[in-house]
C-alpha cells in the first residue's frame, strides 16, 4: 500500500463519512442497521471488506469506489479532499431512500495570527510561501473583515433611508389629502 498524505486524507474522511451514515441507518426508524461490508458492496462488489481494509490502514480508496460512494450516498466530492469541511449526513422524510449530505467549513483563521505554517495547514499556500506574502494575506483577510463591516453599515443606512423615505410619503400623502 501506497503512502501519501492524499490518500491519507481521503482514507480519513471516507471513515468519517461511512461512520456519519452507519449512524443516521442506526437512529432511522424504518431502515436497516448497515455494516462496513454493507457499504463495501455498494462502493467495489467484488471486494466487500474493502472498507475494513481501510480500517486497518491495509488498503486505500481509490477513485472509482470513492465517486461510487459518493454519488450513491449524494455526498460533494471535495468532501473527501479537504480536511476542513464537516458532513452532515440525513434522510429525506418523504422518501427514505432519498439522503440529503451538507458540508460546513470549519477553517477558523484570525487575520493576526496567521503564520505560514497556518496556511499550509489549511490548505492556502504551497511550500515556497514567503512571510511577504503572509503578510499580504493577513491583510486580504483583514480587508475582507472590513468589507463585511462595511456591508452592514449600508444595509443599515439603507433601513434607516427607507423608514425615512416612509415618513416623507405619509406627510406628503396627508398634504394631498387635505389640499
């Protein structure tokens, strides 16, 4: 077996994801309890204790049983390559054999703190990062805070201008009324 932090990546969420739906077929009321094997059917029929290989860090996924996977239980591929992005994992109500997956990224990243080890970790840069351009990251981040800031302060500027706007109109409708 191949050793690479890619695989190992994939390996880990894959076992994240398959322990996310044993779970959700365990707390439903109608379906079946499902197995790793269970799952190894689905993903590589001839090789049903493929997920139990992985397991034990004897196998890894490879790219076919992981689209397999992912299209049968209707899961966003970058899930799999991104360590920061959680899976949500449901049922549809109406149709049971229907699943509805969500991810979340959980990447947390204060503009002051971030160091190029940070941005290695989370996936931003690559190995010849220089703090020139750590610096000028933190301050895209810092920008972007703003903007966000400043995205507020319209929208309530734009509120407080329409209930002014309002107030304008009712005047003016009781001038017309009364001339």
């Amino acid at each position: 077996m191949r050793s690479h932090p890619t695989f190992k990546v994939i390996n880990k969420k894959f076992l994240q994801a398959v322990d996310h739906i044993k779970a959700a077929y365990e707390a439903h009321p109608t379906k079946k309890k499902l197995f790793d094997n269970g799952i190894g059917t689905i993903i590589s029929p001839s090789n049903k204790s493929v997920v139990g290989g992985i397991r034990k860090g004897q196998e890894n996924l490879n790219h076919y049983q992981l689209l397999t996977f992912a299209d049968h239980f209707n899961i966003p591929y970058e899930y799999f390559y991104y360590e920061h992005l959680e899976l949500t994992f449901a049922f549809d109500q109406n149709n049971p054999d229907n699943f509805f997956s969500n991810l979340t990224d959980n990447r947390q990243i204060s503009p002051d703190e971030v160091t190029e080890g940070e941005l290695k970790k989370n996936g931003i840069a690559h190995h010849d990062l220089g703090n020139d351009k750590i610096e000028v990251y933190q301050n895209l981040l810092k920008s972007a805070k703003e903007v966000n800031n400043s995205k507020d302060i319209l929208i309530a500027a734009k509120d407080e201008q329409i209930v002014v706007l309002t107030r304008y109109n009712e005047k003016l409708e009781k001038l017309l009324e009364n001339s």
